[in-house]
C-alpha cells in the first residue's frame, strides 16, 4: 500500500496551492508595483518561493487581505535574483514592449 502512495501524482495540489497563494501576492504586488502587469510578476514570486512559503502564502490567499507576515513573504521573494531576474525578462518585457 506505502507503494501505491508514492504513485499518486502530487500536481494538482501544487497547482491549487498555487493558485491559492497567487491570491495573497496579487494584491501585495499591486501595492508595491504600481503599473507593472500583475499577472506575470505574480508568476515571478510564485515561481521564485519555497514549498513552504507557497503553503503559507496559499493559507494566506484563502484568509483574504495580505496580512503583515505576507507582505514580508512576498517582499522577501521579489528581492531574490531569480525573481529580479524574472521581473526583467519575463514580468517586465511585456510591459517595455
């Protein structure tokens, strides 16, 4: 049975969970990014955060309004390279374009 357990496909949690946080960082990057598309900078945080911080930003999107430890959260992850790096590629370029 343990077997078994480790076949079941773990994605659409992840991508629920994802989603879910998206909701806790939509808000905090409209506060914080005036005029930047949202849309693709959310996908930058989300793709630049933990496990972890993508379960507690999940916990913190279905909670509703972003609260101080989230806004930490997010302003943590936006001032990590990888996301630097995907705002000005990916979050960025559509905007400059």
């Amino acid at each position: 049975m343990a077997g078994l357990a480790a076949c079941v496909d773990s994605r659409p949690a992840d991508l629920i969970a994802r989603e879910a946080a998206k909701e806790a960082v939509r808000p905090v990057l409209q506060r914080r990014l005036p005029g930047v598309p949202v849309e693709p900078a959310v996908n930058c945080v989300i793709d630049n955060a933990s496990a972890g911080e993508i379960i507690a930003l999940a916990r913190a999107g279905a909670a509703g309004a972003p609260d101080p430890a989230t806004v930490e959260t997010v302003v943590g992850i936006l001032s990590r390279e990888g996301t630097i790096d995907c705002l000005a590629t990916d979050g960025l370029a559509p905007f400059l374009r």
